[in-house]
C-alpha cells in the first residue's frame, strides 16, 4: 500500500482535535462512585451490563450510549474526558485506498490504479473549508435501534459537547 498522499484531502492535526476518551479517567470514576456496591448492582443504578460497566473499570473504551448513561450515572459532563491524541492525520483519500488495497477482489495493480483516479479527482473537486465550521462526527453503532426521539437529544448533546470543545479550544485549555 502507497504511503500517505499529500497532495489531497490532508486531515487537520491531530493537536488541533479532540480524538480520544480518557478511558483510565472514567474507569477511575466508575470504581470510585461505585465505591462497595457490586458491579451487579452498579450497573443496574447506571443502565449498562455489569460486563460492561467491569471492562469500562479496567479500562476499556465504551460504545457511545453506555458513555454517555456512564456519564449521567457519575453525574459528569461528557467532556471532561474528551483528550486530543497525537495520531497520524489520515486523509480521506488514504482511508478510501486503504479499502482498496484490503478489497480481495483487487489486484495491487487494480488498487493503485483506482486510488490514483480518486486521489486526482479529490484534488480537482474537494474545497478547503474551514475545519471549526465542520460538524463534530460521531459513530453511532446502534443507531438503526434507537427510539423514537433519542437522534433528536443525542444531536442536542452533541451541539452543546461541540460549543464546550470549541470554548475550551478558544481559551486554550487543550
């Protein structure tokens, strides 16, 4: 696979971008708020499985909705455990030739010829835009089971995180 295109579609820095949840935080929070309750009875007070609510104490990620209820059980705003991480920035351009050269039904040959159409086509039509104008994006797994109404406070949360990073970014506090 071909190295990073610099030509297209460069990602904005991964300092300038929250990109991460303090996992070690929450699950030093979780302990602590559960104090001697079991987790049985932790995770039932908090909504998640006790499986769940165990591997998020040692330190495992959680999905958003379990983050999310984790949050409102502690009683803590999502956005204290929002970090920036120092990742490679990834282009749109090397995600989509990254599938390209995993796709089996390609030869390398086939691969590079096909990232090299859309490398040339996202020079001559992507815009540069301004990246604090973008909409926060999130990965919702579950979203096709969500109830009625969820999508509607979800996307409130998720303006209100967006105008807390976005103070917190202007004050100079990441």
């Amino acid at each position: 696979m071909p190295g990073p295109d610099v030509r297209a579609g460069a990602a904005p820095s991964a300092a300038d971008q929250p990109t991460a949840i303090a996992v070690e935080e929450l699950g030093r929070l979780v302990k602590e708020h559960r104090g001697r309750q079991s987790i049985r009875q932790a995770a039932a007070e908090a909504g998640v499985s006790f499986s769940t609510l165990s591997r998020v104490e040692a330190g495992a990620q959680p999905d958003l909705a379990t983050f999310l209820r984790l949050c409102a059980w502690l009683e803590v705003p999502p956005e204290r455990f929002l970090r920036s991480g120092a990742q490679r920035p990834v282009s749109t351009v090397d995600e989509v030739a990254s599938h390209l050269f995993a796709d089996p039904r390609l030869s390398p040959a086939a691969a590079e010829r096909i990232a090299d159409v859309v490398r040339d086509l996202y020079a001559a039509l992507a815009k540069d835009r301004d990246v604090a104008q973008l909409p926060l994006a999130v990965h919702l797994r579950a979203t096709s089971v969500m109830r009625p109404g969820v999508p509607e406070r979800l996307a409130s949360l998720l303006r209100d995180m967006r105008t807390a990073l976005e103070q917190r970014l202007s004050e100079g506090s990441w």
